[in-house]
C-alpha cells in the first residue's frame, strides 16, 4: 500500500490512487487539489478504468477544508 492521499480520502479514492504509478499519482493529486472540474477528473479515471464518481471527487475535496 502506498503512502495515504492527504485527508480523509474514502475508500474508492485511496484505491485508485494505490493503483497508480507514482508518476500519476502526482498527476491526480495535484488535480484534485487544484480546483479542476470533478466531472472532468471523473471522466478521465473513468476512461482510464478507473470507477469513481464527480461527487466523490467533490466531498473528498470538502473533507479537506473542514475543520
């Protein structure tokens, strides 16, 4: 298992990220923190064989700015 995504990553994110090469992983995190359009992240996981919805992305993004 690789090293945890910042936060509190649901299950269906942290999967996905410990399935990636450490290349992409960079590439998804910067991402997901950067304020992209979830639906678009989704879509290019998804395309990518990788299940999770643009909602997902979304509340993993709101458990970061809680307190």
């Amino acid at each position: 298992m690789s090293e945890a995504l910042p936060g509190n990553p649901g299950p269906t994110l942290q999967r996905i990220y410990d399935e990636l090469e450490p290349a992409e992983r960079e590439s998804v995190v910067i991402r997901l923190l950067d304020g992209s359009s979830a639906e678009r992240l989704a879509l290019v996981l998804r395309k990518h064989g990788h299940r999770v919805s643009a909602s997902t992305i979304r509340t993993y993004r709101r458990s970061l700015t809680e307190v």
